[in-house]
C-alpha cells in the first residue's frame, strides 16, 4: 500500500519508530466528521471502534469482536494485520509493548501520535506505557496533513439557533451558571471542547457530525470575554447576531492557540480544564501561571438535567416517533410475508416513515436492524455486504432512534416475524422481565446507576444468562443520543442519578449464530416521594410503542410485571390514538390489548 510506505518514509525522516492512529477527534465526540478519519484512511478500516499502528516494519488493526470479520476484510491486500480484542480496544499498555517488540535496538525509540486528536488522559496513560518499555511519545507530529492527498476539508455546515421553547434557559443564564461553578472549584476560565456541550450552552445547533446536530468549535470563558473559536463562514447574519447580543466573541477556529498563548502572558489567569475531554495540543498551550485545576466540565452534569421545556419536547418527540413506529409496524409483517424485505429496506421505510414527521431532522444513530443469528450481534449494522432478506419466522432485533427539534428519541424493539422456538420465547420474556423490574425502580435521589443495575439483569442471572453492555444511558435533548456522566451498568458509574434526567432501560440476551433479544424505553427521572431519610425517585417511559406481546411466556411473568405492562400499553394508546387513524389505528388498539394473568398466549 503505497499510503503505509509514504508514511514510513515521513516517520524516518523525523526520527520516529512508529505512528498511532486512533478512532478520535479533537473533540471527543462519538461520531468523527471524515476530516478526522485517518485511522480509516492509513489502514482502511472503517469501523467506529479500532486502533492502527505502523512500524518502520509491519502495521496492526486493534478492534473489537463487533468489527472482526469486516477488519479482516477492508485490510486484505494491505500491510495491516488485525490484532482481535475480546472487549476493549487495546490498552496503552498492549501497544507500546507491541511497538517495542518491533523497534530496531539501534532504531529511534520515539512513538508519534497527533496530540489534537487524542484526549490528554488517554496521551498521559500512553507516556506512562511508552517509558514502562523504553520507549517515548510525542505529540507534535501529524502525518495527514502532509501525505492525505485528498483529504475531506472540515465540515461548514451552517449553524442554526435552537429557539427558547425547545431550550428553555437562556445561553447567558448558563454561562453565569458555568463561571458560578468553575469559582467554586476555584477556577475562572475554562474551554469547553465537547460540541454537544457548546450546542447547549449557546442554544445553537449545526449538522456537522453524523447524527448529532453539533457542529465544529471550541468555547472558552474568561473573567472578562466568552469566545466561540469556529469557521466564521457557519455563522449566518442571524446567528452572528445573536451571539453579539448575548455577549459571544467569535474567532476563527484554531485562533484559540493564539488566544491560550498569548494568555500566558497574563497571572489573573486559573483555568479549570477536563483531561478527558481536552485534546493534548490544547492542554499543553494551557497557561500554568497559576496551577490548572483539573476536573469535570460543569456542563456535562448541568444538561443531564432537563428542564420543563425540555422534558415537554421530549414528550412531543416521542409522541411523533411513537406515530412512526405504528405505522412502520403494521406494515412490517404482512411486508415480511409478502417477500423481498431486508434489514436494509426496513431501516429505509422507517426512517421514511419518521421523515414524515414534523420538525424531524435526522437518525439519532445508525440504526441497528438484526434478523435471526444478526440479532446476537450487539452493535450489528447492515451493510449491502451483510444484508440478509426477512423471513415470517423468527425474531427481529430493531434498535433506532430520531432528532426532532424538539427531542432525541432511542428505542429498541425486537419484534417476532413469525414462529418462535420455545428458546427465543424464553430469553424475550427474560429480558422483558428485566425491562419492567427496572422500569418499576423505586429509588433513593443520589443512588447511582450501578445500583439499580441487577434489576435488569436478576431474573436471566438464575437462567445462568447475562449481557455485556451497559443498561442505561442518558439522552440529550435534540443532541447527542448518549449523554453521560449518569449510566445504568454492572461496572461502577458514580455519577448520581436525580430528578430530571433521561435515562435508556435496554436489558438484553445475545446468542452467537442463533438469535439477539433486546428491549428499550427512554425513561425520565421523576420524583417519587419524601421519605424519612430523603427523597425517592421512580422513572416515567417517555418512549411510546408497544411492546409485542406474542413471544411473551405468560407463565414466566409475575402478576405486577403484567399489570405494568397492562398500564403502559394503555399509556401508549391513549397518547397515541388521537393522532391516528383506521387500520394504524386498529392495529394500535389491537397491540395494545390487557393481557390476561393467569392465561397463556
């Protein structure tokens, strides 16, 4: 390949022994604009999870089990060997060690990686490894620029205002909350790097990440100035204006090296600053005049919580999405018996199905559509390479999710196409158990997530079953459709769970080549009541979409578990009726029917 030769003669004319491509931006975000992408570009491989490396000998593709066969197939015919990774992608530690095993003992024992594109944590774990073995790692080299011929330029698309009935709190309401909570860790500048953090801030939206209304930018806060760094030509009249009438500077984008450099210059200066947001380039021009104080970007946690025009855009969301679920599933069976339907052309009709909505403006994500042994496949995307044609048999996995101005809607249903085997029955109703235990959740404010996390799980942990991934994530309003601190997983998440948060309810079972099961609400937290010791909390579904009753093993379900499925599916009818008619709402009213306790389907 004559990009990895290109490359080793730029590594030995700087002296460097090898180069590390990681999946990351400058930003952190999930989603990397094609600017970015140079991992996909030296090696080929275009998974969202995966890291390359190349030596002045051999180069390695680390990725994880989601991506292995499609690994193996965008690098044949290239140097890259893919190294498969059971759960994480490698360690720092597991890369250095390989690069040292394949540096010359008379070579230069210098390790490059692009300081912009990797979050200063994460570059302080790779030092740490790089001297462990010998070893030294610098940041200062960025081979892209200089040998990506065709690289894509940086996204410019226009940036939009996300009016005040859908935000609900003033971007200057939110700064001075920023600037109260940087004084009291004892800081009074800060950069906020994350792009859904600086969309919620200034109430702005843009398009251009995939899926996230974001766009590219950095925002720093000083004593005396708030400055958005971002191409001047996505600031419409409109927007130019309101940033001036709210008190935002503009400057190009990377005028904010300028801007930190010169501000070394000053000692007034404290800077709160997250190292596992914050790119290494931006860190290292920091001014430490005073000590950097490190910690959480307050906005992080501050929109975690939603506020009453938020929680009533997700209401309106999720009414339009539940609309578009309907009709997608009363086409969905007669389509599947009638032939000639793919996992491909399903994702397609719903998303159609959802354009039609008002204010609907994207996928939330790529939609997760996975039939019979695809179902197993936790993070399965169909691509024409893998696309499968649906059968009136069997169980369909389908995880999706819209942006409407107004809300981010994630729901995960898995749908029997027709005849199920007693096992297929079984694990659906294992983790609709688990689903209802959690949605049922009566819980201390502050608990954090892990200990709500058995609930999901308890009833398929006596069947010797479990599940991998998290439980539970937040949901950003018109934004990023995973929004952390707060998590529901197994292993330890101590952000606290309050009032007003979104949080996903997604239990699931996989069975490798056989079958995937999953099912997923979007819940908000809500106060429950005043107890001796404190307040209570329980979670309300904001999705609204039945839930199929036919694979359900009513001999398996306990008598409160039905009853709550009983009340949703009335919730969802009655929510959802008004803004339907004939056969979509015929069906509806069908899907929807009580269950009997004591009798089986």
């Amino acid at each position: 390949m004559k990009r990895v030769d290109n490359l080793r003669a730029w590594l030995s004319e700087r002296g460097l022994s090898a180069f590390i491509f990681p999946s990351t931006d400058p930003h952190s975000g999930e989603y990397v604009p094609d600017h970015w992408k140079t991992r996909e570009w030296i090696s080929g491989f275009n998974g969202s999870a995966g890291i390359a490396v190349v030596t002045l000998s051999r180069a390695a593709l680390w990725t994880d089990s989601r991506y292995w066969l499609a690994a193996e197939e965008q690098v044949q015919g290239t140097p890259f060997e893919v190294v498969r990774c059971r759960r994480n992608v490698a360690t720092a530690e597991e890369l250095m060690e390989w690069i040292r095993q394949e540096a010359s003992p008379e070579g230069s024992l210098q390790v490059g990686i692009d300081g912009w594109c990797v979050p200063q944590s994460y570059v302080e774990s790779l030092q740490a490894a790089a001297a462990a073995v010998g070893l030294t790692l610098r940041t200062d080299a960025e081979p892209a620029s200089a040998l990506w011929t065709d690289r894509p330029a940086l996204p410019a698309s226009p940036v939009e205002i996300q009016p005040l009935d859908f935000a609900g709190e003033t971007a200057q309401s939110k700064l001075q909350r920023i600037r109260e909570a940087m004084c009291a860790q004892g800081a009074n500048a800060t950069i906020i790097t994350q792009l859904d953090d600086i969309a919620w801030t200034l109430n702005l939206r843009g398009r251009d990440v995939h899926c996230t209304p974001v766009f590219v930018a950095y925002l720093m806060l000083l004593p005396e100035a708030t400055i958005l760094y971002t191409d001047p030509g996505k600031l419409t009249p409109e927007v130019a204006r309101y940033l001036a009438d709210i008190g935002v500077r503009t400057a190009p984008y990377l005028d904010i090296v300028k801007t930190l450099r010169q501000s070394h210059e000053r000692s007034d200066l404290r800077f709160l600053i997250d190292p596992d947001t914050t790119n290494n380039a931006i860190f290292d021009n920091v001014p430490t005049t005073r000590p950097i104080v490190l910690g959480e970007c307050p906005v992080a946690r501050m929109k975690t919580i939603k506020n009453e025009a938020e929680i009533r855009g997700y209401r309106s969301a999720m009414r339009k999405d539940g609309v578009a679920m309907v009709r997608f599933l009363r086409w969905l069976l007669p389509a599947v018996e009638a032939g000639g339907q793919t996992e491909v052309s399903i994702d397609q009709k719903l998303t159609a199905l959802r354009a039609e909505q008002p204010l609907f403006r994207d996928i939330s994500f790529d939609t997760i559509a996975g039939y019979g042994p695809h179902g197993a496949i936790v993070h399965y995307e169909a691509t024409p390479e893998t696309d499968v044609p649906l059968e009136p048999r069997g169980l369909l996995l389908l995880d999706s999710g819209a942006q409407y101005q107004d809300g981010t809607t994630d729901i995960t249903r898995t749908i029997a196409l027709g005849p199920l085997t007693d096992e297929e029955r079984t694990d659906y109703t294992l983790v609709l158990k688990g689903h209802i235990r959690l949605a049922m959740a009566k819980f201390p404010s502050g608990s954090s997530g892990t200990q709500l996390d058995v609930l999901a799980r308890y009833a398929m942990w006596q069947q010797g079953l479990n599940f991998l991934h998290g439980t539970g994530h937040g949901v950003g309003s018109y934004l990023s459709v995973h929004e952390g601190p707060h998590q529901i997983r197994m292993n330890y998440m101590p952000a606290p769970l309050v009032a007003g948060m979104t949080v996903t309810n997604e239990p699931g079972i996989y069975k490798a080549g056989r079958h995937g099961c999953r099912t997923e609400n979007t819940q908000l937290i809500t106060h429950y009541m005043d107890g001796e010791l404190g307040e209570f909390l329980q979670f309300e579904p904001l999705t609204l979409c039945p839930i199929d009753t036919r694979p359900i093993r009513l001999e398996m379900m306990l008598p409160d578990e039905i009853q709550w499925l009983n009340q949703y599916h009335q919730h969802v009818l009655e929510e959802l009726s008004p803004l339907l008619e004939g056969d979509d709402l015929e069906w509806l009213r069908e899907a929807t029917k009580p269950l009997p306790p004591h009798s089986t389907l």
